[in-house]
C-alpha cells in the first residue's frame, strides 16, 4: 500500500529537494543549480536571491566566475523562460527544449515581422557574426545585423525575439556582462541525446529536484507536451525510480531514496525567497505550497512575488528598495509571526545584506 503523506511532510520533503532545508557550501554552488536543473533568471537580483537562499556565504563574484568560467550557463530553457544552468546539462536541457518551445514563439515572430525566411537570413547573420566578433550586446548585434541587410527594429521585440531563437536552437547562450551590459555569445557544444532518453533524464532530474510531484507538475514546470511528460514519467515509474505516495486527494510520486532519508525537522525553518523562485513556480498544483486564500497575493499579472516560507509554505510575502546605502526590506504575514519566526526571518535578511553588501533595514507590514 502507498505510503500516506501529510501536508507538512510533503512540504519538508520539496524543501529538501529544492536544497532550501539546510545551505550547501560555497564551492557546491554548480552543484546545487544542478540539483534542481536550473534557477529561473528572468530577474538578475532574483536569481542572485535564489542562489544565496540555497549556498551558505555565497558572493556575487562567486556567481560572476562560474558564469564567466562558463561552468553555469543563462539561456531560455524550462516552459522558454530564462535559467542558469550548469554548463555540463546544456545539451541535454536544450536538446530536448528547444524543438518542443520553438513552433509555440511562430506566431510571436510572425507579428514581429520575422517570417521564416526573414528569421533564417537573420540567424545566419547573427551566427557569423558572434563567430567572427565574439560576444556583442543586444545593440550591436542590431546595428551589425541591419548593416549585413537583416532589418530589425531595436524599439520593438523582434531583436530579441530572434535571439530567443538562436538560443533555442542550441548555438547561442547570455555571455558575461560588458559595462553593465549583457552579452550574447555562441554556446559551447553540448552532448545532446535522443528525445525519449532525454526526456526520461529530465523526468528523473525533476523527481530529484522538486518530489514529491506528479507527471501534470513535471509537464507545467518544463513545457514539455504532457503525453511526452506523461510517458517519460510512467517510464521511471515501470523502472522503480519513482514510488506513489498518497497525499491527501491526490497521488505523488518521489524518489525512493528521499522518502527512507526522511525525517521531520527538530525546528521551523524558515526562507526568503525572490520573486520567481522554482519552488514558487515548480508545480502545475501550488496549493499546498501556497494556501488558495493568498495565491492571488503571490501570483498575480504573470508574476510572482517574494515569499516568506516557514516549513515550506508560503507564510506572508515581501519587498525590498534600496534607499540610499540601505536595504530596506518589508515583510508582512499572511496571519502573524511569532518571535522565534521573526528572528529567523531577520537572519535571513541581514545575509541578504550580507551578499549585495549593503546594511538592512527591516520593517513589519503586520
């Protein structure tokens, strides 16, 4: 028989998985993006708020260098939104993403003016001249493509529409920033994999990283068609990598290795975590992370909100704004804090000073 899951347990087990339970160390930081195939970085402060929640004394000069080695890697990945990602799973990642994203963005470039004949010239351009220039900022990229004949408007979306493609197509990833700029560079070369295999991989990375969870939550999370989640799941699950566990009204499934590990936590542990967090935005059913009285609250207009976890549920929400020097950073609950929550939470944003240097002030909506 199944084994029965409570919602507290479910919660813990997705904390531990997510790497959130306890801080990894420094020098695991590719490790830990690995873990959990990759931080959602359509937000640079957000990405670097997810990092720092998941590594102990991480450095922003410690996320510049692994990019700049190239051992973590920014591109569209998952559901076509910008990650990091560990260099070495690129060709997988993308291998398997891209062909299923691309068809969905036609009509997009359609409206942007990039037909398929207009995106083919546009791409051919655009690779010679990253192989011949190395990495340019999205503005050159325009002024060199429109002097090759490839006519793109910077005011509209088309230009990074078009990059959107090369990325998806596998040859072009972010590169580091110049001047504050961002960069585009070709992508190393990456070892891709046929598309059942790289999709049961994937299906397997996910149960790790984000179980206890189901096949619609593995299919919301990557954007793969559910039929392809569907039978990459029900693959792991013939093969004894996955075990079913009843939880409430529904059915998940985890790692067998997760479930024998586990064991209640001694004392609440608490995060913040940015806007756009995977946790936040990992499952197709967010209600048990997310009670439905405050989902409105964290997600709303497309976007998520910054969010006050206490045992892995979201227990208020945040916001920060720099004012001068300072950090000034506003917590309201969703009900109320009691004193061990509220000192916890003040640990959690003084390291947030800690990474961006900057002193904090902490406020209380309620």
């Amino acid at each position: 028989m199944p084994p029965l899951l409570s919602t507290h347990d479910i919660r813990l087990l997705r904390l531990r998985a997510q790497r959130l339970e306890s801080r990894a160390p420094r020098e695991a930081l590719v490790d830990v993006v690995r873990s959990i195939v990759g931080i959602n970085a359509q937000s640079i402060p957000a990405m670097q708020l997810a990092l720092r929640a998941r590594v102990a004394g991480l450095t922003l000069g410690d996320i510049d260098d692994a990019i700049h080695q190239r051992r973590l890697v920014r591109t569209w990945l998952m559901r076509g939104t910008l990650h990091l990602a560990a260099a070495d799973d690129f060709g997988l990642l993308i291998g398997l993403l891209g062909p299923e994203l691309i068809p969905g963005g036609r009509r997009r470039r359609l409206e942007l003016g990039l037909d398929d004949e207009t995106s083919a010239r546009g791409l051919k351009a655009l690779r010679f001249l990253l192989k011949r220039d190395g990495a340019l900022t999205r503005t050159k990229i325009v002024e060199r493509l429109n002097a090759q004949g490839v006519a793109l408007d910077r005011k509209t979306q088309a230009p990074i529409h078009l990059i959107g493609l090369a990325a998806l197509k596998g040859w072009l990833v972010y590169g580091a920033d110049r001047d504050g700029k961002e960069t585009f560079r070709l992508a190393d070369s990456g070892l891709a994999m046929a598309a059942d295999q790289a999709s049961l991989e994937l299906a397997r990375r996910y149960a790790q990283g984000y179980g206890p969870a189901s096949a619609q939550d593995f299919a919301a999370w990557s954007g793969l068609r559910m039929a392809r989640a569907r039978a990459a799941w029900g693959a792991l699950a013939e093969q004894g990598e996955i075990i079913e566990a009843r939880a409430v009204d529904e059915t998940l499934w985890l790692t067998s290795l997760a479930l024998a590990a586990f064991a209640d936590s001694a004392s609440p542990v608490v995060n913040l975590i940015p806007a756009f967090d995977t946790l936040i935005l990992g499952y197709a059913n967010r209600d048990l992370i997310v009670d439905p009285a405050y989902q409105a609250e964290v997600y709303h207009g497309g976007q998520t909100v910054p969010v006050v976890l206490i045992d892995g549920q979201a227990a208020g929400v945040w916001r920060y704004a720099r004012q001068g020097k300072r950090l000034s950073i506003s917590i309201r609950a969703f009900e109320s804090f009691d004193a061990e929550t509220r000192r916890l939470i003040g640990e959690e944003a003084d390291d947030m000073g800690r990474l961006w240097e900057t002193p904090v002030s902490l406020a209380w909506d309620r």
